[in-house]
C-alpha cells in the first residue's frame, strides 16, 4: 500500500489598518470579491490554516463595511467546527529584522489577543510565520519566545519533505531555538502565477510524489499563499480551494490537513 501526500494549504490575510491606511473603498472591493466568498469556503470544505492579522478582523468588526459581520460568522464556524487553525504572526506586516526583538513579540501577542477577542479563537497553534516567510537567528529567536516550536521558512528549490525533516535553527553559539516547517516554494508559487487548475494541481502533484518518492514514504506539502489571490488578485479563483478539497478526497495517496495535525 503506499504512503501519503499531507497537503497543508496556509493562507496569509492581511491588510493595513483601515481606513487610516487601507481606505474602506479598496478594502470593501477585496472584502466582497475575495474575504467573503472565501469565509463560505473555509466554513464547508477542506481543511485550512489562517495566518491572519487582526488589521482584518478589527476592520470586519467595526461594521463600517457590509457582509464584513457575514464574514466574521462564517470564519467563527469554520473555527468552531474544526475547519481552520491559526497560526502566531505579528499584528502588522513587519520585517522582524528591522524592529526590536521584543516589540514584534508584542505584536504578536496583540495580534493573538486581538482575534481572541473578536474571533472567539481559543488557543493558535505553536508554529510562527514570519511576513514573507523572512528568516534568521533573531526571527528564530522571536518565534520560541512567542511560544512556538516550529518557524515556517522558504525551501527554495524543493517540493517535499518527511517529518523526519524537520531541523532544529539554532542561535549563533549553536544553541537550539526552534524545528522547522518548510514552504513549498515552487508548488505555491505555480498556483499564484499560472493558470492552473485544481485537478491539474493535485494530478502534477501526486504525479512528482511518485517520481520522487515511489509512493514509500509519507511527505507534508505545504503550500502557502495570499489569501487576496482567490478572487482578488485572481478573479473567481477561491473556487479552486473548493475543487481542490474535492479532488483530494477523490484521489488516492493525497489528503488536506491543518498544520496543527503536522507540526
């Protein structure tokens, strides 16, 4: 019998503050073309993880923008029923590197609070992304003590990866900070910038597992995206997270996990 792909499929939902930033006009088009119609998705099929930023829920909060309060129900019952999971992230997109050590852990624990508070969210899983997936000692660093075990980094060039592939970062006197989750850069990336479908996704993918791993071993992908890709950057395109969630419970040798089943 073989092994299995575990496809992770993590969205990035971010937005400046609004309207001090982000203005309501511009955040209302990505809301009805792309949050909302993605919030019904996430409430009935697959499984998903959200690095969100509370930039968002706080804007869908305030009830300035309408379906804003449509979607905030539709992502508390995708939580609620056991659909999506959330990853720690700073509350503003920020590049750790050029900020102090101890106020992006600030931002993250706001970030956390903020969403617990609107979203009802109970406990984030214990995996840190970094805006860009950016890495290092310092973002290392930040991560463990934002009480995480696991950093999502870039893999650069390769697609799959075992559990037993999951490193340990260490400081500059080699001393262990956190294991890392590796970005499938070049499926992710063929999903942003082709025209793509889900079938031809998950054929393409299963296709390489085989070739790369005779179907002997159980490999995580872990594909990461801008959430505004489905339907905002891309016109109607949150209909391919529904087909793909079909067509991985159609196809042998591939299933759809949230991270916290992996990590």
């Amino acid at each position: 019998m073989g092994k299995m792909i575990y496809l992770v499929i993590l969205l990035h939902l971010y937005q400046p503050k609004v309207p001090e930033i982000q203005s309501e006009k511009v955040f209302r088009k990505i809301l009805e073309e792309c949050y909302h119609p993605l919030s019904e998705i996430l409430k009935e099929n697959g499984y998903y993880t959200l690095n969100l930023h509370s930039t968002i829920t706080e804007a869908l909060y305030d009830g300035k923008v309408e379906v804003g309060e449509k979607t905030l129900k539709n992502l508390e019952e995708a939580y609620e029923n056991g659909n999506i999971d959330f990853t720690k992230t700073p509350k503003y997109h920020l590049i750790p590197d050029l900020y102090p050590k101890n106020w992006t852990i600030l931002q993250t624990e706001l970030n956390e609070k903020h969403n617990r508070e609107i979203l009802g969210i109970k406990d984030t899983i214990e995996v840190f992304r970094s805006p860009e997936e950016f890495s290092g000692i310092k973002v290392g660093e930040i991560a463990r003590d934002s009480g995480c075990n696991f950093l999502i980094v870039s893999s650069y060039k390769k697609s799959f990866f075992t559990n037993r592939e999951f490193p340990t970062g260490t400081d500059e006197r080699e001393r262990p900070l956190v294991r890392l989750i590796f970005r499938d850069d070049f499926n992710s990336n063929r999903i942003s910038f082709e025209n793509i479908s889900a079938k031809e996704f998950v054929e393409n993918l299963i296709r390489a597992y085989h070739n790369a791993y005779k179907n002997l071993e159980d490999v995580y992908s872990l594909i990461t995206l801008d959430g505004e890709t489905f339907g905002y950057h891309k016109k109607f395109y949150y209909k391919f997270l529904k087909e793909l969630s079909e067509y991985s419970r159609v196809y042998d040798g591939i299933t759809m996990l949230k991270l916290s089943r992996l990590a």
